[in-house]
C-alpha cells in the first residue's frame, strides 16, 4: 500500500508510482490516504480479498507532511507493517540537486554565477 496525504490528487499521484512498483516488484500494489480515516484499511482489506497476504505500507512522504502517530495508526488499522518516511535519504537531495540543476541548465559540478 502506497499511502499519502495531501487529497485526491495526491492519492492519484501515488497510485501512478504504485503501478511502476508493481511491475517492478511482480505484486499488487494500491494507493490510499493517510489522511482520510479508514482509507488504508479499506484498501488493505480489498488487497486481502484479492488473495494477497503479507501487507505492508510505504510511506509515499518525504517530510513531515503526516500529523504525528497517523502512520502508525493507519497500519494498525490495516494490521500492516511500514517502511520509514524517506526523510533526509541522501539520494534523495541528490536527486533534488540534480533535477534543479537540468532545469537551469546548470551541468554537475560547474559553478553556479
């Protein structure tokens, strides 16, 4: 279960990297909100009667958009375990760093002016 915060579009926004999770992995993988109640388990639940039986929550977050204890009880309520937010993962500020710099044009490693 991919599951997030932010509405509708974030939802849908996590759904569409669920699916690239999916085909990457060979297993189902639904999008849900953290933020709506009920929302992780109800999909927890429509994973299980599709025949799936060890689930698990990845937190589509990187800081702290979640109110605190809400991913703890989302899995709970979805008797899942989660992966931890991503945080300050160094990979991820290179990404950031490396995207920023594509769009300005900038190469890696010259001086910005």
């Amino acid at each position: 279960i991919v599951a997030t915060t932010g509405g509708p579009e974030a939802v849908q926004a996590a759904a569409v990297t669920g699916m690239l999770l999916a085909a990457r992995l060979a297993v189902p993988v639904k999008a849900a909100a953290l933020d709506q109640e009920g929302s992780v388990a109800a999909v927890a639940e429509q994973l299980r009667s599709e025949g799936s039986t060890l689930l698990a929550l990845a937190p589509y977050l990187i800081g702290p958009e979640a109110a605190e204890g809400l991913l703890d009880t989302a899995c709970k309520e979805a008797d899942c375990a989660a992966a931890e937010v991503l945080g300050a993962y160094s990979a991820l500020g290179k990404l950031v760093v490396n995207q920023y710099s594509a769009a300005l044009g900038l190469t890696q490693g010259a001086a910005a002016h």
